[in-house]
C-alpha cells in the first residue's frame, strides 16, 4: 500500500478555502492520511444524536452533542503570518520541502553530514 504524504500536518493552522465552512481558520486536532482527512477545530462542526444509556454509576448520557468532522485536505491551505507595513497578517500558501545539510551522529560517536527534508512556505520562502 502507498504511503499517502499530506502537506499539512497535527498542529498546523489552517484557512478551508473550499465547502461550507470556507474561511474559517483553526488547528489541525487529527490526521487521517489513508483517506486524506483532517479534522480542524471549529470547523465543519455536525450535531451527533447519542443514544439514551446507563452509566457505571446510575446516570444516564445521551442527547444531541456537536463535534467537528473530517473535511478533505484539498480544501485547507496552510496559514503563515507575515509582516506588512508593521503589521502581522496571516496569509495561505503553499507548502514546499528543501533539502538541508545537517551534521549526524553515528551510534560509536563519529559525525558525518547528511541531508533532512523541511517544509517551507512558498509565499516567503521560510521554513515551516
């Protein structure tokens, strides 16, 4: 099976550019990567109806409770602040990767230089 690689990931704020809840901004609570959803905070909230039952210790739950559901990740895009004219916007974009040369460790203690995969921000070039 393919290992699907979503440009978004668990703690990541973002704008929903597209569906009911477009404009809406929040953080990414979970990541469903085999079926490329995520669900956000706030957004594309449901009311769930539970069924009526009886607790450990003689209470009853149940009722109409509202939660947010999973949206598809085509319709996030990533949000990034950025200063202009003295001000903190925050602005979407896209999401790339950049190979860095960073120093390694070997297990005996000797150090070699390798390279690790970062995100970065395509509208300004900083890393994510």
């Amino acid at each position: 099976m393919a290992q699907n690689k979503l440009h978004v990931k668990k703690g990541d704020l973002v704008r929903v550019v597209a569906g009911k809840s477009k404009g809406l901004e929040g953080k990414i609570i979970q990541v469903f990567p085999d079926d490329e959803k995520i669900i956000v905070e706030g957004v594309n909230r449901v009311k769930k109806h539970t069924k009526v039952q009886q607790a450990q210790r003689g209470g009853t739950t149940g009722g109409i409770v509202t939660q947010e559901a999973p949206i598809h990740v085509s319709n996030v895009m990533l949000l990034v602040e950025v200063e202009q004219d003295g001000k903190k916007q925050k602005v979407t974009t896209r999401v790339g990767y950049n190979r860095v040369e960073v120093q390694k460790r070997r297990p005996d203690g000797s150090t070699y230089t390798g390279f690790r995969s970062v995100r970065i921000a395509r509208r300004t070039g900083e890393e994510i």
